[in-house]
C-alpha cells in the first residue's frame, strides 16, 4: 500500500477492504507505552519500602501508559467494589504498592513497547513531553475555573492515545501510513479520517471506553478537536482543546499562529489574555519535571528485577529495537 501523506476527502469509508472502526482498532492495543525517563526513577523508588507513596503517585502521575494501567486495575471489579476513582492517588492506594511494582516491572520488562509513534513521526520522547505538557496545562486551567484538578491532569495525560493505538494498528498490519502535522486545533484529524474513516479522537475515547474509563474523561478525548460538539462535557472539552494550544506552545517555543476559538475561551470563562501567563508557567513546571528526570540519571540505566537486570536508554527507543522483540 503506498504512504498516505494528505489523500484527497473520501465522503464515506476508508481505503481498506472493510469499514474500519475505532473499536477495531484499539482492540489490537494491549496497553499504553511507558516513558523510558520515568520507569528507571519509578523503579528506584519502587525496590525500597520506605519510599514515600506521594512520590510514587507523583512519578506515575508523569507516565501516560503506567497511570492508565494503574486507573484501569483500580476500577475493575476486583478492586472498585462498585465505586468509582478517577484519579492516580486513589487508585495507587486502591491497587497497592506490590501491584504498582508489578506493573512497573512489566513495563521495564516489556520495552518492545516503548517505540516512536512512525505514523506520526514523534519518538518517544517528544510523545511524553506532549502529554505531559498537555496534563499541566489542563491542571493548571482546572485550577482558574474551579473543575476537579485530578480528572483534568488525567484528560490531558491521555489526549494522544489515540496516536498510539493508531500507530500500533497499522505497525501490526503492515500500513504504511503517514500523517503530517498540521496547525491547531485539526493538526492531523483531516488526514486520519480520509484514510482510515474516522481520526485519533475517537479512536483514544474508543480505548478509553473498552478499559471502562469513566465518560467524563473518555468524551473530552473524543471532542478535543470540536468541543461544541458535546453537551455534557462542553467545559471539559473546551479545557482540552485550550490545554492542547499551551502545550503546543511550550513544545514548540512560540505561541500557534491562530487563538483558541472565542466561543471555547467563553465557555471557559477564560481571556485570552491569559494564555501567555498560563503558557510561562506550563514552562517552567515542565523544565522542573525534566530536570527532576534527568538529575542523578546516566543516559543508560539498569534496572535490576529477581530474574537479572533490563537496559533502560535515556530518552528514545528505535524502531530497530522493536522489530528485534516484535
């Protein structure tokens, strides 16, 4: 099949011999990849018992693939008993330090999937950075408009799922699919639903779903790009939409050329005067993280685990790596 970069609008369907969904294609994704900068430090705190839980929760709470792992086991039926949690703290607690080390352990050992998203030519790296981005700059307008700060931080951890279960999808079957980004707020939506019949947004709110994640953090992830487009999650989606143009700002150095819609920053209660501040400051509690990250740390780390130890590399992991282990 050749590479997609930008095919002319197709009025129904995707290229492919049959309808794709969204579900079809998250169901090929067993879990989130891990940030190989946070799993050797998370680790460390780990393999000692005295180490404070708050600095585990705060660790797990900067990696997308381990706090959702640790959400979704906190509210399966064996742990939930019919109730609810919605933020890393309360799972953490729910699930238990041997089971957090667990899964960490699984993540260290299971590196093959802790690759560059090649659909979206973003490496592991730049894919952290972004989500991470995103999550303090939703925290931080959760803050300003008095909505719950946790499920905020959660929503913007999380908005690029999608990416990684698109990217997955094609990996395994062999699509040679390119999306080129493009400016806020469609960046590269257009381009996925003439390929493929639908866009990340709904493919994220889709695996969202299938791992029980709650509505109110699921459909702000599908209405990212159109946050009109819901009712009942309007302010939770105009809060994404907003926190994706302060993280592209800060990852990119300099402000996106067009403001967030006015009805979105209205909906918010937001000036867009503002953005500029919110913008220096997502900054600086990102550099602080990185530095957090990078203190003490040698590009290459061992993690050593009861069966021997694992090699975890400082920021990126090559496609050559996973084709070796795929």
């Amino acid at each position: 099949m050749p590479i997609i970069q930008g095919m002319p609008p197709l009025h129904s369907a995707s290229p492919f011999a049959h309808c794709l969904t969204p579900d079809e294609v998250v169901r090929q994704l067993r879990h989130l990849p891990s940030a190989p900068r946070v799993l050797p430090r998370l680790k460390n705190l780990l393999v000692d018992p005295n180490s404070p839980m708050s600095e585990v929760v705060g660790l797990i709470r900067l990696d997308p693939g381990i706090a959702a792992r640790v959400l979704q086991i906190g509210n399966s039926a064996y742990y939930s008993h019919g109730t609810r949690c919605y933020t890393v703290d309360e799972a953490v607690h729910r699930v238990g330090f041997d089971q957090v080390f667990e899964l960490v352990a699984n993540a260290v050992a299971s590196q093959v999937l802790v690759r560059p998203l090649g659909c979206y030519g973003l490496d592991a790296d730049e894919l952290w950075r972004l989500s991470v981005a995103c999550a303090l700059a939703a925290e931080q307008l959760a803050a300003r408009i008095e909505l719950d700060r946790d499920v905020a931080y959660t929503i913007g951890l999380l908005h690029g799922v999608g990416l990684v279960a698109i990217d997955e999808w094609a990996f395994h079957q062999q699509q040679a699919l390119r999306f080129q980004p493009g400016p806020l707020p469609l960046e590269t939506c257009e381009q996925e639903r003439n390929a493929l019949g639908f866009h990340n947004a709904e493919a994220g709110a889709a695996l969202l779903r299938f791992w029980d994640f709650p509505a109110v953090m699921s459909e702000p992830v599908r209405w990212q790009y159109l946050p009109r487009g819901t009712a009942a999650h309007f302010q939770h989606a105009c809060l994404l939409h907003v926190a994706k143009w302060i993280r592209s700002a800060v990852c990119a150095g300099a402000a996106p050329k067009a403001l967030p819609d006015p009805a979105v920053l209205r909906g918010l209660r937001l000036p867009a005067s503002e953005l500029g501040a919110m913008t220096e400051a997502v900054t600086s509690r990102l550099e602080a993280v990185n530095s957090m990250l990078d203190a003490g740390l040698p590009d290459k780390s061992i993690v050593m685990f009861p069966n021997g130890g694992r090699e975890i590399t400082g920021h990126t992991v090559k496609r050559s790596f996973i084709d070796r282990y795929a």
